[in-house]
C-alpha cells in the first residue's frame, strides 16, 4: 500500500468532513462538521495547516488526519503548557500503523510550539479517547498515555419536559458583551482541572464562527459585568449545543448558571427549530455541573475519556 501523506488545506475539507462523519458514525462520537465548519479550523489564531496538520490519502481518498494545537496560554491550576493531538484513521484502513506514524509525527511539533511558547513550563500532551471502544485506546496506553478525565455527554429533547418561566434577570447575548464574557467565564473556569484562560483571540472565533448562535445565548449582567453565561452553537440539523455555561465565582449560589441555561433552552424550544439540546460536562467537575443540568431536563447520552501524559 503507497500511501501519500501532505496537510490538511482548504481543498481537502470536503473529503475532510466526510472521513469526520464516518468516524462520528462508526466510533460514536456524534461529532460531525460541515465542510464549512472544518474550513474555519484552518484560520484558527495559533494553529498552522502546513507545520500542525496531516492527512494521508491513498489516490484520492482521505484515510486519515490528524492536527495539533499547543495552547497559547498556561492552563489556570496547573501551569501546564497543553498540547492536545487529534484526528482519525478511517476503518478500512486501521492496523496499518497509520495511527502511530501520525502520532510520532505530530507529538513533537506539539512539544516544540509549547516550548516556543511557554519556555520552561511543564507540557501536558493530551488526547481523546473517545468510547470505551475506541480502537485509539490500546495505542495511547502504549504511548505512555493515561484516561485522566472523563467527560460526559448530555441531551434534552425540545420541546420536552416543562420548563421554568424566564428570569428577568436574564438577557440575550450581543456582540457588545463578548470581553465581559470573555472575563467572566475565566473567572469561572478559574478552578477546573486542566482549563486555561480564554484569550481574546479564541472569544473572537467563537462569535464569529458559523456555528454561534447569538440569538439562543444568555447573559445575565450587572453593572457592565457578566455574571452568567451560556453561549450556543449548532453543529447538527435541529440540535442545539450549549458550548460554555458558568458563573463568576463572587456570584454563584444565586441560581444564575441555571437561569441562563434555563432562558436559552427556551429560546429555543419557542423557536421551533431545535429537536433537541446537547451539552458536555466534566463527570467529576467540582461545581457539580451535572446535577444542574439534570436539573432542566438534561439526560446522560455518552461517556468519552481524555488521555494524557507528561511530555
């Protein structure tokens, strides 16, 4: 087998979104992209296509990809300098070695863009490992990687069960509020295990990507300052995702987090556009964000793991 192994660029997002869905298909994951969505990962702020990304075809067909990212600020707690590796080998074409030889190739330029960027700091080279069936598990285990985290999916159906009427406290998210949101999730996620600070950059991408949903985010705010967030995205036809919710650390225990996530599910619900919402939480996350969103209707949908070593 010859394969040919180059970047990713904007003229392989097609075969890009494709290999993404049939591994969303087949491994579980539900994490499809559009072509559009993955084209946007290619001007992301810090990430280079040509230096931080690969895919391999053979003739034609893309049979795998991988990319990596080196955080562009330290995470909070820790002080880690966060290396995250990922991609996909499609199903045909695993146990070839394709998965390893990307690997070997990626992890140290991962390691050189942490060292570039943050001299002397400790480098966590982090993973996903998708299900408990992931075939990527084996082959992390042997490359020194270690399940560190385990995050659990969780869906509402929409309309579904009743919800609470909207606090008046709660407002819909401009573009005006983005540097207070910015500040306010840091101030919340100040103290979760392995998370960094959200630059200016990245709060950007976020409101101008294709997937944000303005009209379904929440803010609540007071005296120029947000307290709560949730902010929305759409990935799939008819489901809404809850991309970042949390409150400022002085405001918690006044049922802010829960307001706004609560005024965004009906939003969308009144919409009629939405099916169904999703959402991602930590299983051991130490504000228990799990019980709030159990708390408006949210049910577990799956269980993916992060793998990770020190570099």
């Amino acid at each position: 087998m010859t394969l040919r192994w180059s970047t990713l660029d904007a003229g392989s997002v097609t075969a890009w979104s494709e290999l993404t869905n049939l591994l969303a298909r087949v491994d579980g994951t539900e994490e499809f992209y559009e072509p559009e969505d993955l084209a946007e990962e290619l001007t992301e702020h810090g990430f280079t296509p040509a230096q931080d990304s690969l895919a391999v075809w053979d003739e034609d067909r893309l049979v795998g990809y991988a990319q990596v990212r080196a955080g562009l600020s330290l995470t909070h707690a820790e002080g880690w300098a966060r290396v995250s590796l990922g991609g996909g080998v499609h199903p045909d074409y695993r146990g070839r070695g394709i998965a390893t030889e990307m690997f070997d190739r990626m992890e140290p330029r991962g390691i050189t863009l942490a060292r570039e960027r943050h001299p002397g700091a400790p480098i966590q080279l982090r993973s996903g490992g998708g299900l408990e069936s992931d075939p990527v598990r084996p082959l992390l285990a042997e490359r020194g990687y270690e399940p560190v985290r385990y995050y659990m999916a969780m869906k509402r159906a929409l309309p579904g069960p009743p919800l609470a009427p909207v606090d008046e406290r709660v407002e819909t998210f401009t573009a005006e509020m983005l540097e207070a949101t910015r500040l306010a999730h840091n101030d919340a996620f100040a103290s979760h295990w392995g998370s960094g600070p959200l630059t200016e950059e990245a709060g950007a991408e976020l409101v101008r990507g294709r997937a944000f949903r303005p009209e379904f985010s929440r803010v609540v705010v007071s005296g120029g300052e947000v307290l709560a967030y949730a902010m929305t995205q759409q990935w799939v036809d008819r489901e809404l995702y809850v991309a970042l919710v949390g409150t400022r650390q002085s405001a918690r225990g006044r049922g802010l987090a829960r307001a706004v996530l609560n005024a965004a599910l009906v939003a969308a619900s009144e919409s009629g556009r939405y099916d169904e919402a999703e959402l991602e939480v930590d299983s051991i996350n130490p504000q228990g964000a799990g019980a709030l969103y159990a708390s408006v209707g949210f049910e577990p949908a799956r269980t993916t793991a992060v793998f990770a070593r020190m570099a």
